[in-house]
C-alpha cells in the first residue's frame, strides 16, 4: 500500500477525482460516513506543512479512499462568542417548529494575493489540489453551526465569529423555506436577525418521455405562475430515479428540456394545478426534437471579420413581408460574432413559414430568405452577406511603437453638430492583412451637413482620438508610441481612514477623465489597497491628475496638479489636503430634502447631504475654499474654513455664472471667462427662476442679445447669439448656469 495519496489516486484523472470530491463532500452534504475532527488546524501559511508536501500513511497504508480523505485535516476553523437569531413562519404568520437551519462563514480559505515583480505561477499538482479542496471543505462543515426552530418558530445559531459574515439556509421535508430577504440571509452578521417564510409544497409525479417513448434519464422542469399583475418562474431538477417535482399551491405551466448526444428535446407546455391537502394528477411530458432554425453568417470575400451582425426571423402567412419589416416587425433577432464563429440559432419557433436576414452595422437587412420550419425539427440555414461598400467605411491602420499593426483594438466613434453630440461604437471589419474598416457613426438622426466625426482607437499602449471630415477622408492612420504609467502614491493614506472615500483620476486637458480608481479598489493591475494607483496606458504628453473625495452622494476635487508623462513609469506623489465639515441648518426646511454644496469654480463637482430632524445638512471632506450651497431654487456662499455651523439665508438667482472650458470654443471667442457673471439681457437684469427664463425666453426673438458681464465689480457687455444662451454641446467650449453673485 502506497505512502502518498497520488498514488492511491492513481488512474484517476485530475476532474474525475475532483469531481468525485466535490460531490460526496458538498457543504450541504450529510451523507458520507466520516466526520471531520473539529479541532483547529494550522493553515499552510501558517504551519511546515505545505499542500505540496506527501500524505504520509498510516503503518500499513491506507485501505479506503475515505480512510485517506479523512487524514488530510483541515484548515483553521471559524467560531467565536457571536449569536444569530430569526424565526420562521408560514404565509399567515403562523410558527413554523423543527425547522433545520445551517450559517456557514462566507469566503472560508485564504484570499489571493497581487503579483508584485514575478511571473506566472507554476501550475499545482493533482495531490495538492484535492488537499487543498478536501480541507477547504472540512474547514467549512467544521466552522458552520445548526439550529432548529423550537415551537415557535425560533432559532438560534452560537459561538459565531464577531464581524464575520454568514449564508444561512433552512429545510423542513414538505415546505420550500425562503428567507425574507435574501441579502440578509446570504450576509447575516451576529446580532442580526433573521427572518424565514415556509410555505408547503405538494410532490407531483412527473414522467419525461423521450420520442421513442422511452422515460427520459433526467431533465430540467420549468414553468411560470402569472397573476394579473405579477408572474414568477420555477425551475427544478427531474431525473428517472426522483421522478417528481415538489411545488407549492398555485397554478403553473410547465415544460421540460433536457439535452442527449448534444441534441436538444422540448415538451409542450402544460397546465398543472397544486391545491393544498390534495394529491395532484400526475403530469406527463413528452419531448421532441427541438423545432427551430440554426446556420452561420458569412461574408462575400471571406477575407474579414465582422462585428455588429445581427439575424432576424419573422413568423408569416402569405406574401413575404417587406425586409425592413424584420427589423420592426416584433420577430425574433439573435446577435452573432467572430467569437461563436458567426453561428445563430432560434430555438421553440412555432412551425410554418419564417422570413430570416441579416444586417450588420445596424443598417438594412443584406440579405435575406425564406424558410419552411418543420415541428420537432432543425432547420439548417446559411447566411451571406455581400462584399462591403468602401463609402460606407474609414480604412483604419493602426500601428504600434514596432511599427507592426496592433491585433486587438477596439474603437469608438462619435459625431458632433451644432449644439449637440453623440457617440458609441460603430461597426468593425478587420482583414487578415490587419486593416480595420469602421464604419462612419451616423448617431441617432443618420448623415447631418456640417457635422464633424471622430475616431477613437484603444489599444495596449493608450487609446488616440483623431477628428475627420467624411466627405474627404478614407484613410486614417492611428501611430502609437511606448506608452507611460501614472504611478500615484496618495501621502498619508495609511491609517487616514480614507478607504473608499478617494480616487485618482488622469485627465487630458479638454478631452475629459482617462481613467480612475477609488481607494479600497481592487480594479486594475498592480492596484492594492496601500494608496498606490497605476493609471494608463497613457500616450506621452501633458495630462493632469486628480484627487477627488467621495460623501455625501456626489463626489468633489480635492487637489490637482499636472504631470508631463513620458514612457515607462511617471510617480505622482498625491497629498491629502487639510479637509472640514461644514453643517448647514434650513430653518423652514423639510426633513428628508436635499441639500447640495459645490466650489464656487466647479461646474459639476458637488456633495449632497439630506435635512435631518434639526433641518440640518453635515458636509464632510471639503477642502479650503469658496462655496456655493443650494436648497431648492435659492443659493447661499460660504468661505472654508469658517464658521463650521452656518444657518442658510437664502439668495434668489440674479446671474448666469460662467464656465469656459476650451477658450477656443465660442464663449471664449465672445470674450467670456470662467468665473464671469451674465447680469442683465438688453439692459434688462432678472432676479429669481422665473424672471431668468422669462427674460431668456423673450430673447428668442432677436437675432443677437447684448449681455451685461460682471467681471470682479467691473462691468462691460459683449453681444451673443440667443440661441446659444443656456445651451449645450462642445462647440459653445463651456457653459452657464444660474447663480447668485
């Protein structure tokens, strides 16, 4: 007999023995014939023993695979002084007694840990993951407690551990038991309670039978009760040897499905109806070939992948409907990509006659066909899409720092007109050659005069934006540099208390955020939670860097400054500024609104807080500066640091603040700044919301408005277009918004 359990496993294969594993020692699993011993056991970090280290066996060796299971131990177990309770009760409120419920600790075994200057790691051995798994699983049936509900209906679970998390489950034969809310019960914490429906559930004898007329192996049941104003589906688990499905009273439409050989079968739906105290009829169903239609999209020249392909299938009588109506007809549509090799398939159509087609970059159908669909039968169907119009695309070569084109990009696109803008992602043809053809972004209104379009090609080195006009440009070439990392360290972030509350945020000047990521953030490579973020890639160039704070619903800048970033890493190092909290009291305020504060320079950045029973707003994390706090349609400036309670005293509008963001754009043209007050339109100064848009209103009318400006006590006019007053878009390079001054 073997010393080491890889060779008691011997000619087992690696997911033979875990799978073996995994199902006799479920956590929820009561049938094995050995318990684990629930002493404490020293975890491998914390011990010699190494999961790579041989099982040492008995004198004698091991004589059962349960005898070897069983030697390996298990890892450190969960307890402490904690306590849950709850009850559990029927639909009426009625308590329900010998219920029995199980808390197992939530993530049990050791966490992952961040790569920090090595490679890949080397791939375990058979033996150190079945340990591993076997210990994992004894620590768990160790750590978990049990409780059944007295005569009325409570339980209790002891010697939990204190902050630690816990899923809790219960079971009664005869009911289904569900708790109340499930995020409480899936993250129960001692002290908490917790609360359990039970409603009855009758047993229904089910027969699946294959087309042959031979009872199926196993299957899946599922149906649906609707109500008039509410519906729920049901799903369970059918197999020859349990062959029932356990259901609570109501009324449901079922069907089964199950899958033999890769073949799929389908039933009929069938109406089933569970009365309470009543023995229901048993229900048979019987399974066919599924009825449907399956093929693949293909493209005349075979040389591209294709992206945004789209296949619509329509249900007719007679004449076959026009292709536009199997866009908008209320058929069935299924999208297909380069990943599932371009297959589709339509699964449970209705036999008949069925028009099929296919469109791609969401233009008009390319091509289209009819097909007869036979019941209990697939339907083999293929799709071809002719040869692409060039008109219709950029041909885009993107390269890299080798001068080599770039295998994996992605784009976006965007069109801008007038006041407005739109983006997202056009569809994307890529040759063998390595070519994109992207297709020009038509936006939500399809081609407009004088509109200006964009590309924006994401790579490994950085992402690169180039504006084109469309009538002129069929070429465009995306040159990439060796990128550089923003590598910002946050001072004094250990022990500030700030996990959660900061992010960093890489901008580039007029273009908006490249990337951000909040303290307590696991997202991206290399960012743990020590207050060092990596940000990139970044193309080299003038970016700045941000802190901002998150409280109170709505986040604000904190400190910025800006960076030259070269290739390679670029270090940041970001403080902390001195932060104050400021209450705010709203004498005539209602409890529960919303009170907000912003910097008087900022045009989105704000905090919110809500009137608490004092009418009082707490704001938190505000660094030194001039603020402007707002409740309703009144506004009120405060300086920080100041008084750290002041009472609101409402200001009625009386300006429109100016915001430029890129002086070339037209408010910078006009001679506005950031920071100036509009105060009057013609000569004609407003006070409050309502005389603001009536003044604005009334400015329609002309072809040019002159506006009164404010600027610091001195004042002058310049002449705007009415059109552009409190409007939108990049083109205007900023905005205005009311304020007091």
């Amino acid at each position: 007999m073997t010393k080491s359990i890889a060779f008691l496993l011997l000619g087992l294969t690696a997911g033979g023995i875990v799978g073996y594993i995994s199902g006799v020692m479920s956590v929820d699993d009561t049938s094995t014939d050995w318990t684990p011993d629930p002493t404490p056991y020293a975890s491998a970090s914390e011990s010699e023993e190494s999961d790579e280290a041989p099982l040492t066996a008995p004198d004698g060796g091991f004589d059962s695979l349960s005898h070897a299971l069983r030697a390996i131990g298990g890892g450190p177990t969960v307890s402490g002084t904690g306590r849950i309770t709850g009850t559990v009760k029927d639909e009426a409120g009625r308590p329900i007694a010998d219920v029995v419920l199980r808390a197992v600790p939530n993530r049990i075994g050791q966490r992952g840990r961040d790569s920090v200057g090595e490679g890949p790691p080397r791939d375990a051995s058979l033996e150190s993951q079945v340990k591993s798994l076997v210990r994992r699983v004894q620590t768990s049936r160790a750590s978990r407690r049990e409780s059944i509900t007295d005569e009325n209906g409570q339980f209790m679970f002891i010697d939990l551990a204190e902050g630690r998390q816990y899923g809790l489950r219960a079971w009664k034969e005869g009911y289904t038991v569900s708790p109340k809310h499930w995020r409480e019960a899936n993250q129960a914490k001692p002290g908490d309670e917790v609360g359990f429906v039970a409603k009855p559930v009758t047993r229904v004898s089910v027969a699946v039978i294959m087309p042959g007329g031979a009872m199926a192996q196993n299957a899946s049941i599922t149906g649906r009760v609707t109500r008039a104003n509410s519906s729920r589906s049901i799903s369970r688990r059918w197999s020859r040897q349990q062959p029932y499905v356990a259901l609570p009273p109501d009324s449901y439409k079922i069907h089964a499905a199950t899958t033999v050989d890769g073949e799929e079968y389908f039933s009929e739906t069938v109406d089933v109806v569970v009365e309470e105290g009543k023995v229901p009829d048993a229900c048979v169903l019987h399974l066919k070939g599924m009825t449907g239609i399956q093929g693949t999209v293909g493209m005349d020249g075979g040389d591209m992948t294709m992206d945004h392909v789209r296949v619509f299938a329509l249900h007719f009588e007679g004449a076959p409907p026009e292709d536009s109506a199997l866009k908008d007809g209320g058929g069935r549509d299924d999208y297909v990509s380069a990943h599932d090799a371009y297959k589709f398939a339509f699964k449970n159509l209705e036999p008949g006659t069925w028009r099929l087609g296919v469109s791609y970059a969401n233009r008009e159908i390319a091509h289209a066909v009819t097909v007869d669909v036979q019941d209990g039968q697939v339907t083999k169907v293929d799709l071809n899409i002719p040869a692409p119009n060039p008109s219709d695309y950029v041909v885009c070569h993107v390269v890299g720092p080798d001068g080599k084109p770039i295998p994996k990009v992605s784009f976006g696109a965007g069109i801008e007109s007038g006041n407005s803008s739109s983006s997202g992602s056009g569809a994307i043809l890529r040759r063998q050659d390595g070519e994109y053809w992207v297709a020009h972004y038509e936006g939500h209104r399809g081609q407009v005069e004088g509109a200006k379009w964009s590309l924006t090609a994401r790579t490994e080195f950085g992402s690169k934006r180039i504006e084109y006009d469309r009538a002129s440009t069929h070429e465009l070439t995306f040159q990439f540099v060796e990128p550089g990392t923003v590598v910002a360290t946050i001072t004094g972030y250990a022990g500030s208390g700030m996990k959660g509350k900061l992010s960093v945020m890489v901008v580039k000047p007029g273009t908006g955020s490249e990337s951000s990521f909040w303290s307590g953030s696991r997202r991206g490579p290399g960012n743990k939670d020590d207050g060092v973020f990596r940000l990139g890639p970044y193309e080299p160039g003038i970016y700045e860097v941000h802190l901002n704070g998150k409280a109170g619903g709505g986040s604000m800048q904190l400190w910025k400054t800006q960076v030259s970033v070269v290739a390679g890493d670029n270090p940041v190092a970001v403080p902390i500024p001195q932060l104050y909290t400021v209450s705010v009291v709203v004498p005539d305020g209602k409890v529960g609104r919303s009170v907000s504060i912003r910097p008087d320079d900022a045009q989105w950045s704000r905090h919110r807080a809500k009137l608490d029973k004092d009418r009082k707003a707490t704001f938190e994390m505000l660094p030194a500066g001039d603020y402007v706090v707002e409740y309703q349609s009144g506004q009120m400036r405060i300086h920080v640091p100041g008084q750290s309670t002041v009472t609101f005293a409402k200001k009625e509008v009386d300006a429109l603040q100016v915001h430029v963001s890129k002086p070339e754009g037209y408010y910078g043209r006009s001679g506005l700044q950031t920071g100036d007050f509009i105060v009057a339109f013609n000569g004609k100064s407003f006070r409050g919301q309502s005389e603001l848009m009536a003044a604005w209103i009334g400015s329609q009318k002309d072809k040019e408005v002159v506006c009164t400006v404010d600027r610091r006590g001195q004042t002058f006019t310049v002449t705007l277009d009415p059109k552009k007053l409190m409007g939108g878009g990049k083109d205007l390079g900023g905005s205005l918004r009311p304020s007091t001054r």
